[in-house]
C-alpha cells in the first residue's frame, strides 16, 4: 500500500484476500435476498420509518440517494440516506439494510458511546489518512539515501506510524458501531413485526455479510500497520 514491491507485501495478501472474499460475499447476499420479496410488502424506507416513528425519532428525515450500498445516517443533519436498491424495494436485503441505518439513529438519539466516539475522531481520522503515507514514505526516503537525515527520517517515520494507529483505532471502534445497529435492527424487525419468520433468517444473513466488511477492513489496517513496524525495525 505504501511502498514499492517489497519482501513485507505478504504480510498483506492474507487480509487481502479476506477482503476480497468479504466485498463478494456481500455483495452477493446483499443480490440473493434483493430478489426476494419480504412478505409484509414493505419497502426499505417503509420499513425505516416505522422503526424511526416508534423509538420517537419522527424529525428524523428519510432520502433517497444515488448508489449502490450507499445507505447511511448522517448525525449532522439526521437524516437516514437509503440507496435506490432499498429505498423503494420491498426485498428482505431493502429491510434489513433501511432498519440496520434506522439501528445508527436510534444509536445517536440515545448517545451510544461507541457512536459518538468515532464521529468525534472523524477530523483526526481525515487528516491523519491523509498524512500517514507522506509522513511514512518521506521518513523512509531520508533514512535509506542519505545516513545524515537518519534521525529526522526516523522521526517523521515514527509521527506516520502514529497518525496510521489512528486510523486502525477509527477501523475497531466501527466494529461494535455497526454490530450494535445490526442487532437493534434484528429487534426492532421483529418486535414491529416488520418480517415473518421465513424473512428473519435472510435478514441476519444480509446483515452478518455487511459485518464482514467491518472485520476485513480492520484487518487490512492492522495488516499494514505490522508491514510498516517491519519496515521500520529493519531499517
């Protein structure tokens, strides 16, 4: 990721392709169960605004948005973002995706810690992933050309390494985020009764493939995180 071909690139191929296997996994979950229709005839927006109305978060607005997968809650201006696949389809994958977001504002309306921690870090976490690389690639740059700079390289190297830590912390503390959401939405389909039993099972499904992301995302993080620590100690 940072660097040129390298012996430490295998550190990576692992989370790689655990990342790979998770984006097709969920994509293809998310494409099975967007082919099945839930039987309550729900659509995703339907289905969000029930669970919004009834934990009391009617100023909640819901959009339709441009995308794939690209649902979301927004806290700045709280509104709950569906994608063209879920906000108008009445599929078990639409539902399970709409009460998964309607699970990041009922999380907000009640400060869930985990929540309100990540959004805090979000600036931090930008300019720090935005930073890292330079700072990593410029330190190494200067301990391997030049023996003079080997100190000041080896600084720079160091305060990149430390604004990529900040990154990997963003990556975990997503994990319970999005596993909260996911099990308040399983809660509320089934006390509103917005799935049937035969639905209950495609929605987890949907649901545990989306957390793949989440875990792979983390170990692609912490996967360059060793590669760069080798780097720096043979160095």
């Amino acid at each position: 990721m940072f660097f040129g071909y390298d012996s430490t690139i295998i550190l990576l191929i692992p989370a790689i392709i655990f990342s790979m296997i998770a984006q097709a996994k969920v994509q293809s979950t998310f494409g099975r169960y967007s082919r099945v229709r839930n039987t309550k005839g729900l659509t995703g927006a339907q289905a969000a605004r029930i669970v919004l109305d009834n934990n009391g978060l009617q100023d909640v607005r819901i959009l339709q948005v441009s995308g794939n997968l690209t649902d979301n809650y927004n806290p700045g201006n709280r509104t709950l973002n569906l994608s063209e696949s879920v906000y108008n389809a009445a599929t078990v994958s639409a539902v399970s995706v709409a009460c998964h977001e309607a699970g990041h504002a009922i999380q907000h309306s009640r400060g869930y810690f985990p929540l309100k921690f990540r959004n805090a870090i979000v600036p931090l976490v930008n300019f720090s992933s935005g930073i890292s690389c330079i700072l990593i690639i410029a330190g190494i740059i200067l301990m391997s050309v030049n023996s003079v700079n080997n100190s000041f390289g080896l600084m720079l190297l160091d305060l990149g390494i430390l604004a990529f830590v900040a990154v990997l912390v963003f990556h975990l503390v997503t994990l319970p985020v999005e596993f909260d959401a996911s099990n308040r939405a399983i809660k509320q389909m089934q006390a509103l009764n917005l799935v049937s039993g035969q639905d209950i099972s495609g929605s987890k499904k949907v649901l545990r493939a989306a957390a793949m992301t989440y875990i792979a995302a983390v170990a692609v993080a912490a996967a360059n995180l060793l590669r760069i620590l080798v780097i720096r100690n043979r160095s």
